[in-house]
C-alpha cells in the first residue's frame, strides 16, 4: 500500500509547539506516511527534521508565500502547490491561505485539515472581525478542523461558523523532560541555591506583553529570578523594564533555547505568556516535569489543569493580578511541590502521546478516506 504524501503549511505566525506537534506525529508514524513541509522565512527546519526522527522529511522548495494582502494570483499558486498531495495540513492564521486557495481553486485539491492552537490577545476579546470573517470564509473548503480544547471549538463554532470541531487535547511523552538540565544554558542564574526560578517561555514580541510581567516581578515580597526563554525584537524594552523596576539583576533573557522539554526543570514555576496558544507546548511540557504553572486563564486552559491549579491563574495579564498570582507560589515550596505533582499526574493520565496519535491518525485517515492507512 503507497504510503500517503502529506503537506505542511506552516505560516510566519505559527506556535512553536505545532511545529513540534507536527514532528512528534510524523515520527510516529516513521514510513507510514511521506512529508514535505513548507516553513515560514526564518523557519528551523534543522530542529523539525530532528524532532521527526529517522522519518523522512523534505523541506518545501520555492514554496509561493502564504502572507500577503488578499491575491488571486496567490491563491492559484499555493493551489498548484497542493495538488498531488493526499493530504494538506494547515497550522494557524499564517496558514489559513492554504484553505483559502482550496476554497477559491477547488478543483484536484487534496482535502485539507486546518489547525488552531490559540488566538491572539485582541482575537480573544472578540477584535479582529475581519480574520473571524476570513476563518469563516476559508475553512469552508477544509475538510476538518482541529483544536486542542473546548473554549477554541466554542470560538469556532460562534465566530467562524465551524460545526463538528475535532477537540484533540495535546500528548506529551514524559521521556522528553531532561531530568538533569545543564545549568549554563541559562546564564546569570543564581549561585545561592534556594532562590525561586520562575520562568517564561515565548517570543519577546509585544503580543505577549511581557513588560507586565516585569512589572509583575518587581511587585513580589522576596528573592526571585526571572528568566524568559525567546527571542524577539522587544528585547531591549523588556531589560529596559528590568531596569527601571530595579530588577535588572534578577533577570536572564537567555534566547531561544529550543524544545522547552530540555530545560524546564531549570524552573521553579512556569509562568505562561499572553498568547495562550503555546500551552500546549512549554505549558504542558512543565506539567508533566512537575512544575506548577500560572497565568492567565483563557479559553480552556483551566479545563486543562488538575482542579487543584484551576484557581492559581489571573483574570487578566496584568501586573498586579500576576504578582498576587506568582507570590503565593515564588513564597511556598510546598505548595509549589504540591501542585506540581498534581500537574505531573494529570499530564500523565490526561495527555499521554498514545490517545493523541491515534485521534489525529483516525482524523487524517478520515479526510483522506484511507481508514487504517496510518495505524495499520
């Protein structure tokens, strides 16, 4: 039986954790299934291929653009790009002209599955109607679409007009958490022992807002250290925010480090960003190392946490709603270790990899019409 071609679509605004989500399906599977992937400028496609494992991944060549203001000429050519692939799959806003070319040149196009992880700030707050009217208009022509929890599905189903949204919460294996990390991947920790970590993880842009969580830090009653793991171009404004809180000391902007599985245990906490569609990648890796995690509670992430951690997370990403968020934990160990242990067994008995790559090959093999071609 020839092994299915997929397509990844991944555009300028894609979460990290898809990218990752991707690999872990497509080393899954091994020879199951063929894959090329199409990488946003900047993309890196050296750590995907190392996240797929032995499984055989190409990189897109030439590939059209997928931002741009609204063309025809563009969505023919991403059309073109499509087609002789059994299956195209699409991850976010960045991507959603993927099913808008399939919507506009429908003919020979292979299904497409679209996924969306979580939505900007303004997005949440019901902003932004025209991407609302744009999702509406182009996954009319996606065979499925995929979310990770039941606040995202409810947002699909009022603003985008999306009825039977696969929900698919997020797998993790815990055998990706490094036991030991190796310190000097962060410099300017602290050398005391005992001083609280907390960390972050995303891009230093200004959807994520980190300054409030500078703000937020300068407000705690006792020793901390922050590090945010990113890059971006508000570097510079977040140490300046350090700075004049007078905390400048006490933070580390260490870079992109990669896959948050291998630096984690670093932490003492993990405090989420803004932009909550990455949970299901550093959020969720912190679960299952036994961090405890806050932040603000969007869409479905308290349905996500054990009820013990549910009331840990701020209305709003604000400076005095985090700082009286982050205290009671940065002040605690034990609670600390309480509610980190919760969150290592509700990732272990909520989110193992084996439920989640048999939904998603059950929803690939569906769209496809090839039942039993990844799991058979």
């Amino acid at each position: 039986m020839t092994p299915p071609h997929f397509l990844h679509l991944f555009g300028p605004e894609a979460f990290a954790g898809q990218s990752r989500r991707a690999a872990a399906l497509i080393a899954a599977w091994g020879d199951r299934a063929r894959h090329v992937v199409m990488l946003p400028e900047g993309g890196d496609a050296v750590r995907l291929r190392a996240a797929a494992g032995a499984a055989r991944v190409e990189m897109a060549q030439n590939p059209p653009p997928l931002s741009g203001r609204p063309s025809v000429a563009r969505y023919e050519a991403i059309a073109r790009t499509m087609r002789g692939y059994d299956l195209v799959l699409t991850y976010g806003w960045g991507a959603i002209d993927g099913p808008m070319a399939a919507r506009v040149f429908g003919r020979d196009a292979p299904p497409v599955v679209h996924h969306e992880d979580g939505l900007e700030r303004d997005e949440l707050r019901g902003g932004r109607r025209d991407r609302a009217l744009y999702r509406r208009i182009a996954l009319s022509a996606a065979r499925a679409l995929a979310v990770p929890d039941a606040g995202l599905a409810g947002v699909a189903a009022r603003r985008w007009g999306q009825g039977g949204v696969h929900v698919i919460p997020p797998g993790i294996d815990g055998n990706r958490i490094a036991h030991r990390p190796d310190r000097r991947l962060v410099s300017g920790l602290p050398s005391v022992r005992g001083v609280p970590i907390i960390g972050a993880v995303g891009d230093l842009t200004s959807a994520n807002d980190w300054p409030s969580l500078i703000r937020a830090a300068g407000g705690l009653a006792g020793p901390f250290h922050l590090v945010i793991a990113g890059e971006g171009p508000e570097r510079h404004r977040i140490a300046g925010a350090a700075a004049a809180m007078g905390i400048g000391d006490r933070l580390s902007l260490p870079g992109n480090l990669g896959d948050p599985a291998v630096y984690l245990r670093l932490f003492d906490l993990l405090v989420l960003p803004d932009r909550p569609g990455d949970f299901a990648d550093a959020g969720l890796c912190a679960m299952a190392a036994g961090l405890p995690i806050t932040g603000v509670a969007s869409l479905g992430l308290r349905d996500l946490v054990p009820p013990a951690a549910a009331d840990r997370f701020a209305a709003a990403f604000d400076p005095i709603l985090l700082r009286d968020a982050i205290e009671p934990l940065r002040a605690d160990a034990a609670r600390r270790k309480a509610l980190g242990d919760a969150n290592r067994c509700r990732a272990t008995e909520a989110f193992a990899m084996a439920p989640f790559v048999t939904a998603y090959a059950a929803l690939y093999e569906g769209a496809m019409d090839r039942l039993g071609i990844l799991t058979g």
